[in-house]
C-alpha cells in the first residue's frame, strides 16, 4: 500500500491580495508525489503519477473525462488510499497529514443545501478553529471577491449552477490553505467570472500557496504556470 452561466462584476484591484496576504502565512517546502498508483477493485485510475510543485507555483492539470484528474486531486489530500508510491507535503511521506494544509474545491461544488451560503463558506473556518469574528469577515470577504457578496443569505438550492461553484471557490480560498487543489473550479462559469476564479487562484500561489488545478479547458490551463498532462492515469511525456 502507498504513503500516504451567469456574468457578474469584475474583482475590485487589490482585493485578491486582501483576500488571501494573510492566510497563507507558512508554506510547505513542496509537494512532492512519487511513483502514484490508484486502484478503484481491479481499475486502475493512477499509475506510477509523479508530480512536484514548490510555493508560488500554479499548475494545471489535464486530460480528457476518466484520465484520473480528480483521483490524483484526491490521493494528494489523502481522500483515497494509495495502491503505491508516496506523497510528501512537505513533512515526508510518513508524517501524518496535517488537514490544515490542504484545502479542497471539488467537483460539484460539495456544499450543504440545506445551509446559505455565507454558512458554506463560515463553517469550515470555524471547525478549523478560527474565532466568530474573523471567520465572519474572512467568509464575507471570500464571497465579496469572487461577487456574490449580496448572496450570502440565499440558501444553495436558491442559487445558479454558476453562483454555487463560485461559493465553493469562495469556501476554499477563505481557508488560506498552504496548497490549494481546485477540481474544475471553473466548468460552469462564464468568460468574466471564470477571468474572476482564476485571478483570484493566481493571487493565492503569488502570496506563496500552492495550487493545483484540473481542468478541461485549455484557455485556463494556459494561466497557470505549467501543465501535466494526464491519459489513463499515466502523465503524459512533455
């Protein structure tokens, strides 16, 4: 076994650093993955991956639906067992994994309908242990920079595809994680907003965070500092 559509205002300048100065106060020497192999029973969604980013890097992931994008996403943030190889964040591939390294925007935006979506984006501050007031400011301001600062109070189910994926965005860069991994982060967003979420990610690896992101749009991926290529849960060379 291993180791583990809908156009809205454009950011106000500054606001990305605002967001997120402050959050990433410490930062991992590295992620490191060697050799990963995933297993879902006898498929196999990763073989012998091998990836490496340091602070202040962005990269992107891609490959067409099944190449194992969101398993590699997930094997990183220790999510899914490892069939084999390892993950290092920085604190070797036998140190436990420290929950508050990682935050996660999933695919399908993961949020709790039967909460708003200022409470989305509030809880996860506070289980990590952030005081009452600067988790409300910090989850108000998250939801402010990707424009859904008037939406806070809606319940999810009362909010476009678009809106939601945008909370979720919000949620994760709230936490101020030292890597962030972004899955599709912008597949229901329009030209401006999807300009808006990847802004808003540049700021977060300038302010020294690490950020993985898959994607099926190369226009994104273009963004980000370099791209891995994956097809069937191998990267692809060059």
């Amino acid at each position: 076994m291993g180791k583990h559509s809908e156009r809205g205002p454009r950011p106000q300048r500054g606001s990305e650093r605002h967001l997120t100065a402050a959050a990433v106060a410490e930062v991992p020497a590295h992620i490191d993955v060697r050799e990963l192999s995933v297993s879902y029973g006898e498929v196999a969604a990763l073989r012998g991956v091998s990836l490496s980013a340091g602070p202040g890097e962005f990269v992107a992931i891609t490959g067409h639906s099944g190449a194992g994008k969101t398993t590699l996403i997930n094997a990183i943030a220790g999510i899914v067992p490892l069939a084999g190889g390892e993950v290092d964040l920085g604190r070797g591939s036998d140190a436990s994994r420290d929950l508050e390294t990682v935050a996660i925007i999933p695919q399908g935006n993961g949020l709790a309908s039967v909460l708003t979506a200022y409470e989305n984006v509030l809880a996860p501050l506070r289980a990590r242990g952030h005081g009452a007031q600067v988790a409300a400011a910090r989850a108000t301001e998250a939801l402010r920079s990707v424009g859904l600062g008037e939406s806070g109070s809606h319940l999810v189910e009362e909010l476009s595809g678009g809106q939601q994926q945008r909370a979720a965005v919000a949620r994760g860069l709230a936490l101020g994680a030292r890597i962030l991994l972004a899955d599709e982060p912008t597949s229901e967003l329009d030209h401006d907003n999807r300009e808006r979420v990847l802004e808003l990610m540049r700021a977060q690896a300038d302010d020294g965070a690490i950020v993985i992101m898959t994607t099926h749009d190369p226009e994104a991926a273009e963004r980000a500092d370099r791209v891995v290529r994956l097809d069937d849960g191998e990267v692809l060379p060059g």
